[in-house]
C-alpha cells in the first residue's frame, strides 16, 4: 500500500515537475516573442524616419552637395547647376509631429506655437528643436517658409489632356530673383529631374495643336495665353529619364524661372502618395 501510495506521489510529483516545466518554456517564448515584436517596431520607426541615401544621378553636374546653411545660400546657380542641396542625417521622431495633426481638409500648416503645444516624446522634441531651428535659419536668411502636412494636394482632372498641379513636373516663376528652398521630413519627398531629360510640355506637337484648339484666337497672343494659364512651366519626362528623390532630412535650394537667372530653372514635381503617409514639408 505503501509503495502504490509512493508511486502516485512520485507520478503527481513528476506532473507538477512538467507543469512548471511548461510554464517556464511558454513564459521564455512569450518573452521571446515580445522581444521579437519590440525588435519589429523599433525597426518600423527606423525605416520611417530613415535618412535616404542621395541618389547616384547627384554626381551629375545639375546639383552641388554642400555641408552647412551658408554655403546652401551662398551657392550660385549656373548652367545645368540649378539644385544645392545641404546633406544631412537629421535625428528625432518627425512622424510623431505629423502624426498629431488634425486635418479639416487635405492639408494643414503648422506654425511655431502649434509646435510648442505639442506633448511629444524625447524623439520627438528632438524633432520639433529642428523644425523650430529650420524656420529661424530660413526668416533670418529673408525667406517666408511654411511648414505643412500634406495628405494630398488637389489634382487636375483625370480627363485633362495638359496637367498643371503639383504632381506634374514643372519648374517654379517668379518676378524677381528668388531662389525655392524645400525639406521634407517625414513621408515621400519630392523628385527632381536634369533639364536635359526633359521637354516643355508647350513644345511637344500634338499638345501644342490641342492647346491652339483650345486657344482659338489670333496668333500673336498665343504666347500670352500660355503664360496666363502657366502652360509654358510644365515639363515631360524624356524616355529613360532618371528622376532624383530629394530624400528625407536634407535641404534643398533649387533655381526658379526669373529674369535675372543665370542658370536653367529647376523641373522637379512632387511625390505622388505611395506610403500612405502624411508628408511633412517645409518650402519657401
């Protein structure tokens, strides 16, 4: 009796033994689990805020990588040169900023008290230092940059035969010398294309034609019908053009269609919505 009592112990004791057995290899891959989760979206928010790498066209002679703000001014356009670009790897959580936003329609623009009213992370409050920082260095320099979030931009109609929004690449005009100055932060970022690989949308023969039908006036006031309408800006990608992404965290300078330039202006377009993404932008 003794020795059946002693066997059931023995039997009960060797259960609980694998319970607890089982516990500890459940609770070893749970916390393996977690860790692999924690490792998933640490690796997530270092992809979104990732630093592109400039793209390999940047060796051509269009743009000049510089490694501070005075020389991003200073530079002068000339010829094909129409892009400066200040090159730098940009710390902090800048989709936490674009991320607290509150739309009332496709686009919102933060100013500098919005952004200190912000309850943000330490990486994000790294990030808000810079955008505070960018906007001092640019009104200080006598730009008037804005600082938005875009889900969007409104777009021509899908039946247009000639495009004239933002998502066409075209080149900026301005009265006087100014130069456009861009940085994108978080989400995709803007292309820019060499003017060699690309023709003035006015110049293509078919469009012309379709533009003089829906002129149907005298001649001489053709020039000033493309020009009213901003037809004469818009470009088209030439076959096997190579488009250059801006990247994420650099700021650019980039040469606009005035009088007194020295260089060609600077076609570029911006990003057609592939992330999802709010993008977060500063141009003046």
């Amino acid at each position: 009796m003794a020795k059946q009592k002693n066997t059931e112990n023995k039997k009960l004791h060797s259960k609980l033994m694998g319970q607890k057995k089982n516990r500890k290899q459940a609770a070893k891959e749970l916390n393996r689990q977690r860790l692999r989760e924690l490792n998933q979206l640490a690796n997530k928010r270092r992809n979104e805020n990732r630093q592109e790498p400039l793209h390999p066209v940047m060796e051509n002679n269009q743009i000049q990588v510089v490694s501070n703000f005075p020389d991003l001014v200073s530079a002068s356009f000339h010829g094909a040169m129409n892009a400066v670009c200040w090159k730098r790897e940009l710390s902090g959580d800048f989709s936490e900023i674009a991320s607290r936003v509150v739309f009332t329609g496709n686009m919102t623009t933060l100013e500098e008290e919005d952004l200190l009213e912000l309850d943000l992370s330490e990486q994000g409050q790294l990030a808000r230092e810079i955008l505070i920082a960018d906007l001092k260095l640019l009104r200080d320099h006598g730009a008037s940059p804005v600082l938005n979030v875009i889900r969007y931009y409104d777009r021509d109609d899908e039946d247009s035969f000639f495009s004239t929004d933002v998502y066409s690449f075209h080149v900026d005009h301005s009265p006087i010398p100014v130069d456009t100055f861009l940085c994108t932060y978080y989400g995709d970022s803007s292309e820019i294309i060499p003017n060699s690989q690309a023709q003035q949308k006015v110049h293509i023969p078919e469009i012309r034609d379709e533009l003089r039908k829906l002129y149907n006036g005298p001649e001489e006031g053709f020039g000033a019908f493309l020009t009213e309408h901003f037809f004469d800006l818009h470009y088209e990608a030439l076959p096997g053009a190579n488009p250059v992404s801006l990247g994420l965290g650099h700021l650019w300078k980039i040469a606009t269609e005035h009088p007194e330039r020295q260089s060609l202006p600077c076609v570029h377009r911006a990003p057609v919505e592939k992330s999802g993404q709010s993008r977060l932008l500063l141009i003046c």
